[in-house]
C-alpha cells in the first residue's frame, strides 16, 4: 500500500512538471522582453529535470514494489527438511 501511495504522489508530481515545462514552452512562442526570455528557458530546463528525476523515482519505487512482492512470495515457501 505504501509502495501506491508513493508512487501516486511521484507521479502526481511528475504531471505538474510536465503540465508547467509545456506553460513555459508556450510561453517561449509569445512575445517576451529580453529579461523574460533567460527566466523562461531556464524554467524550461527545471521543469523538465522534475519532471526527469520523478520517472526516475517511480521507476525505482515500482523495482522495490516489484522486489518486495517476490521476497513475499518467496517467504511462504517452508523447507521440508
């Protein structure tokens, strides 16, 4: 349950990053002052490495997940020795 909750809320995350590094694209096609222009491209970058580093941590909260259901199942296997 734990492992779900978890990987709800990264992957919550990772949708905002990519819902902001699309505003901050848009934003790139309209008509910006000098100053604006390195605030928004560098947004861009941020937003996208969020948006990076939280595939990263649902991709290794489902291998632990993953992990954790075999060490489970493996657990109920008794020796008959």
């Amino acid at each position: 349950m734990k492992y779900m909750v978890g990987l709800l809320a990264v992957g919550l995350f990772g949708v905002f990053a990519l819902v902001s590094a699309g505003y901050c694209l848009w934003l790139t096609t309209t008509s910006l002052s000098y100053r604006q222009v390195d605030v928004v491209e560098n947004e861009l970058c941020l937003w996208l490495g969020v948006f990076l580093i939280a595939l990263a941590g649902s991709l290794v909260i489902i291998v632990r997940w993953r992990r954790s259901r075999r060490a489970e199942s493996s657990s109920k296997i008794t020796s008959t020795v």
